[in-house]
C-alpha cells in the first residue's frame, strides 16, 4: 500500500497539509494497544530516533 493509498483510506483527512511526517501521522491519531491492531492501521517503530519510521499493519502471520 502506497501513501496515495493511505490517503484514499485515511478516516481523516490529511491530503490537505503541506507535510506528513511520521510525527505529524503520530499526533493526529489514536493509540490502540498491539492485541487490538487492525489491518491498515499505522505502526511506528524505532529507526534513528524514537518513532522514526511509520508502517501500515497487514495483519498477523
């Protein structure tokens, strides 16, 4: 799934904003705790600084 595909499903409307930063995807939503993922939710882990890097959550294995 690209970004353009996020912004297509994305429940709010982000395609409006100059940047979208993993910071800027963290604030705007919600936290769910790991056993209530779902498909398509964002997860954010650990890169170069804390929540550094943003994926989209296909499910488990």
């Amino acid at each position: 799934m690209s970004q353009h595909d996020f912004h297509d499903q994305a429940p709010r409307n982000i395609s409006r904003l100059h940047s979208v930063t993993t910071d800027t995807l963290k604030h705007i939503g919600q936290s769910v705790p790991p056993d209530e993922r779902k498909p398509g939710d964002l997860v954010f882990f650990d890169t170069y600084k804390i929540d550094g890097h943003v994926g989209i959550y296909v499910g488990p294995f």
